[in-house]
C-alpha cells in the first residue's frame, strides 16, 4: 500500500499559487488527482483534463478514502513516510 503525506502539499505551484505544486494522481483512467486548494486549506478531487472539481473536502485523509472508492481498492493510505518533509510527523 502506498502513502501519502499532506506535507507534500504545503508548496504552491508557481503557476497556480492558490494551489498546491504537489499533486497525487488516481489511476490513470479516470483522469482524477488530489490537491490542495491553499486558500480554503481543503483537498479536491479533480479532472486532470478539464479541472473540474468534483470533490472537495477538508483533510487528506478523506480525499484518500473517496480515491479508494473510486478505484475500488484500498491502495493508498494518507499518512507520513521516510521522505516527509514535515517537521512534526515523527516519521
């Protein structure tokens, strides 16, 4: 299982600021990713293609269960790793 850090979304995307530059992408048929809108501190599930929010949701670890569902697997988990940048996870 493979997881996910919301550390990683801290940084702003130069091009979008008002978004994170990290972005975790679903499987690749569905065209979906996570990320983070940084002005409202909430995570969405969007359209790569067309940027159509669909989800949008106040933690990461929900973002990650609704991504479980779609793909219908439990593949991800929304937790710190050995390469978080964060200060504070402990990981």
């Amino acid at each position: 299982m493979k997881s996910i850090c919301e550390h990683k979304f801290e940084r702003p995307n130069p091009k979008k600021p008002d978004y994170s530059r990290h972005s975790h992408d679903l499987a690749a048929m569905t065209e979906l990713s996570i990320r983070k809108n940084l002005r409202t501190g909430n995570f969405e599930i969007f359209n790569t293609r067309t940027c159509q929010v669909f989800w949008d949701v106040p933690s990461l670890a929900a973002a990650v269960k609704i991504a479980n569902e779609i793909e219908q697997e439990e593949n991800t988990a929304a937790k710190c790793g050995p390469s978080c940048p964060g200060k504070t996870c402990g990981a």
